[in-house]
C-alpha cells in the first residue's frame, strides 16, 4: 500500500460515505476498515456523482460495509484515498495531525 492515511479508523467509520437520502429498508449493516484480500471496484462517486471507476488492490486498506438492503444483502468498498478525499471535502473535516 502506498498511500498513507489522512485520518484515524474511527474517524472513517463515524462518516459512512454509502449513507443517503435512499428510501431503502437497511438491515444489520456493518462497517469497518478491512485490508482488502483481493481486487474489487472502489465505489466511491465524484461530486458530480459520477463513478471514479477504479480499484482496490490486494493489501490495501479500505472503507468496507455489508449490509441486508432491502431484503438483500449488498456489500461495498471505498478506498481510504476516496474516504480521506469525501471527509474533507464533504464533510469538512480537517486530516488528523497525530500519529495513526
């Protein structure tokens, strides 16, 4: 992995970039941050809501929820890159200054 993380664990999991305005029956979700085992498609969208289309590599760390959807379950990634890009341009906040 070579991009280095702008923000502690929990600060990532306190902003779910995955939450909206949907009007969806959301069960047992689950969120943390995994490294992942194997390549899968970054879900983040940039500010116009277009996919970024890119991946997430073996060994790199990522934003991962699993949730039951509307009686499915569904499960995403979000690469720390995009997380750190969606907390501070998004949610406003500013990156941690301490170590991680």
């Amino acid at each position: 992995m070579d991009y280095t993380p702008k923000f502690k664990n929990e600060t990532y999991l306190l902003y779910n970039p995955f939450d909206g305005d949907m009007d969806v029956d959301i069960r047992n979700q689950e969120t943390r941050i995994v490294k992942v085992r194997q390549t899968h498609e970054c879900a983040a969208y940039d500010l116009f809501g277009m996919p970024l289309h890119h991946s997430i590599n073996p060994g790199d760390l990522a934003f991962y929820e699993h949730a039951l959807v509307d009686g499915e379950w569904g499960q995403s990634w979000c690469c720390l890159e995009c997380m750190d890009r969606f907390l501070i341009e998004n949610a406003g906040l500013e990156p941690d200054k301490e170590e991680k």
